[in-house]
C-alpha cells in the first residue's frame, strides 16, 4: 500500500509526459481525446488512494492538457514543464509524508514495546515486593519462634504449658481463632470431623479451601471455616493434643505455617516429658524407696502446713508414731532382706488403714509416722488401733510382729508442729517401756 501510494504521482507522471509528446506528433483534436482517455485510465487506477492532492494534480493535468491543445512551441513545453514539477512535488510530498508516517508506526511500535516492557517491570517489582513481604513475614515467624520455643520449655506445669502454646501459636500465625484441644481423659470436648482425621492419619492437617477438599463432606463443615491448620500433639506415640486454626478466608495458611506450628508442637511435647520426668523425680525425692511412703523433710513439711491450716480454721489434728517392736533383733536374726519385708508390710497395713488424705512417712528406721487431718483424738485412737491388730495379723518368716504407737492431738496436745511431735514421741516412748504392743493417747 505503501509503495502504491508512492508510485502513483511517476506513473502519472510518465503516461503524463507520454501522452503529452504524442501532442507534438499528433497536434490535432483526436490526440486530445486520446490524451484524456488514457488519463482517466491512469486515474481510475488510483481512484482507491485518491486524495485531494491528488484530484488537484489530475484536474491540473487534464487542463494542462486541454491547454497544449491550442499552444505550439516553447509555451507547450513550459506547461508540460510545470505539470510535470506538480507531480514531482506531489511525488516529493508522498515520500515524505511515508517518512513520518514509518518513523511514526516506528515510534509507535517502540512505545508499544517499552509499555509492555513497563508491564513486565510492574509485574516483576509486584512479584518481587510479595516475595519481600513474605520473607520478611517468615524472617519475622521464626525470630518470634526463637523466643516462643524458650516461653514453652520454661512452663512449670500442664495448664500453663496449654496456655502458652496457644498464645505463642496465635502470635506466629497472626490468627486470633486457634484453639488447643486435648484428649486426655478429664479434657475438652471430643474431635470434630478435622480433629479425628489428624487422630486417625496421625500427621498434620493443612485446607486451603474447604470447599474444594475431596477429603471432607462439605455439608458437615460449618460455612464459617474455609481454611484450616491442625498440628497433633504427640507424646509417648499417642496424640495427647490438637493445636488447630481455622478462619473464614481461602488460602490463608501454607506449608511454612505447618512447618513453623510443627516446631511448636515438638518443642511442647518435648516439655511435657521435661514436666513428667520432673514430677517423676519430685516424687522419688518425697518417696521413700523401700516402703512407698513419703519421707521424713516432705513429714515436717506437710505437718507445718496442716497445723497451720488447723489453727486458722479451728480443727483438730492428730499425729501418730509407731515403731516395730525388736526389729532389731528381728533384723540380725532373720537377714535385711526379711527386715525390709517387715517394713514393707507394715507400710502395706498403714495404706490400708488409713485415709486418702492422712499423710504416712517413714519417720526413720522401723519407726513410722501418720498425719491425721481434721480427726478427733477418739477416732485417731479407733485408727491407731486397727493398725496395731492389722499388723499382728501378718506373717513375716512365721513370726507376728507388734508395734508401739503414740497418739497426739492439736490443739488440745500441743501449740505448734515441733511440741505435737515431741509429745506423740514421748508417749511412744512410754508404750515401748511400759510392755509394747500398744498404743498411748494420754499421759
């Protein structure tokens, strides 16, 4: 289109300055018929790119040629002279108007380019900026999981341990609807349709989209929950805990969040072993090995406080001591193992005698001591001398050994923890110089 745009004006010219040399070989009308026909011939070509430039020149012309017509000599080779530099003019003004219009369809296409190119750099800065965000969205998750893990290992008990992680689990996912449920037998609630699938595949859950997930029946979700995170709690290889957040948004957790609540979740359980292996070594440390029974610094202890508490709600409180009868002799006759026996089987009487909440300790050697809350003297009495028959009643290496016991009361005995003790052991003393085998209450 271009190029015929361009030629148009020298085809004219050329058939132009043909026609009109025929003019001086054929001076006569019929030429100028001939002249005009073969113009319009010329013309209709170009009738599809006409312009008024170009309808100009061709009206000029066709005069141009009417005109040399009447004219001879020199005055027709002048008008052919300035028809033909109207077409060259016309000639000149196509070429540079095919100039602008290339270097504009140049500039056009370049601007083109650099737009998209100003498309691909947006794109990529926007690529970029979310990757920066969720770097330093990450860089952030694991500098606040730093001090997160040292929170959760410093707890000092279970429902503190509880409480932690479920605020540590909210800061890191930046989500305020996280809950922890346990399963242990006085806990919670039992597992929904999330919870008992982590229970049955025993790994972690993570939806982006609720209602896309093959793995669940839509009609049983609540429509408030879109995306869900659960992390299981696993301890001693079975699932002690759930740790799960859920919102009403798609796509809001990813696999770095699972990764980052993993960690959590380990570092948990690996305190709730830290906390049972402490209260394991708690209670060996108030246990006395051989007989079960607490020892004598966890004794002193709780009679402190029970006495405390007697005085500030006016109860009474009763302490008894017992000690066997010639274990000495029995121990050097028999063997320490057999004595060990005796001391085991007593500690066994005590336990069954007892209550739930009397408190018995080995108060050192064979001689043994018991704590009795809120009991009158009469029934500490009653419960001293069940112990004392009971054990008659066993058999160590076929003997039946006996016990002595003293028998002492707050307040009605004593005003402080070391005075009862004083006095119960006093009159264990006399039950053991007074014959043995019995219990002494009262002076």
């Amino acid at each position: 289109m271009k190029t015929k745009k361009t030629m148009g004006p020298i085809i004219i010219l050329a058939a132009f300055l043909g026609i009109s040399s025929l003019l001086f070989i054929f001076p006569d009308k019929t030429v100028e018929i001939f002249s005009l026909f073969f113009l319009l011939i010329i013309s209709s070509q170009f009738l599809i790119e006409l312009t008024i430039t170009n309808l100009i020149a061709l009206l000029i012309s066709m005069v141009g040629l009417f005109g040399m017509g009447s004219t001879a000599g020199w005055g027709r080779f002048i008008l052919i002279s300035e028809i033909a530099s109207i077409w060259c003019i016309i000639w000149l003004i196509y070429l540079f108007n095919d100039r602008i219009r290339y270097q504009q369809a140049v500039n056009k296409r370049e601007l083109s380019n650099m737009d998209a190119k100003i498309e691909d750099t947006k794109k990529t800065f926007l690529s970029s900026k979310n990757k920066l965000e969720k770097t330093l969205e990450r860089i952030t998750q694991y500098k606040n999981l730093t001090s997160a893990t040292k929170e959760i290992t410093n707890v000092t008990n279970l429902q503190k341990l509880k409480t932690k992680l479920l605020t540590v689990v909210q800061q890191i996912l930046n989500c305020t609807n996280v809950r922890f449920t346990t399963f242990l037998p006085t806990d919670d609630r039992p597992p929904d349709i999330f919870d008992a699938w982590v229970i049955r595949k025993q790994s972690p859950l993570l939806i982006q989209d609720t209602l896309k997930d093959y793995r669940f029946d839509y009609s049983a979700i609540p429509k408030t929950i879109k995306s869900v995170l659960a992390v299981p709690l696993v301890h001693n290889k079975n699932i002690i805990g759930i740790i799960r957040a859920d919102t009403d948004k798609e796509n809001r957790f990813s696999q770095e969040d699972i990764g980052v609540t993993s960690i959590l979740v380990d570092v948990a359980a690996m305190t709730v072993e830290n906390l049972r292996l402490l209260e394991k070594t708690k209670e060996l440390s108030i246990i006395d090995g051989l007989t079960g029974t607490y020892v004598r610094k966890f004794f002193d202890e709780r009679l402190h406080e029970e006495i405390t508490r007697s005085s500030r709600f006016k109860t009474s409180l009763c302490l008894i001591l017992c000690d066997v009868d010639h274990f000495k002799k029995f121990n050097d006759t028999y063997g320490h193992q057999e004595g060990d026996e005796a001391l085991k089987t007593f500690s066994k009487v005590l336990k069954q005698i007892c209550r739930e909440t009397d408190i018995i300790a080995r108060y050192g050697g064979e001689e043994f001591a018991v704590i009795l809350p809120e009991t009158s003297k009469d029934e500490c009495v009653k419960i001293a001398e069940n112990i004392r028959k009971e054990f008659y009643k066993e058999t160590i290496s076929g003997q039946h050994l006996t016990i002595s016991q003293g028998v002492a009361s707050f307040p009605a005995d004593a005003n402080d923890h070391n005075q009862l003790i004083r006095k119960a052991d006093e009159r264990l003393y006399k039950a053991k110089t007074s014959g043995r085998n019995r219990t002494i209450w009262k002076e």
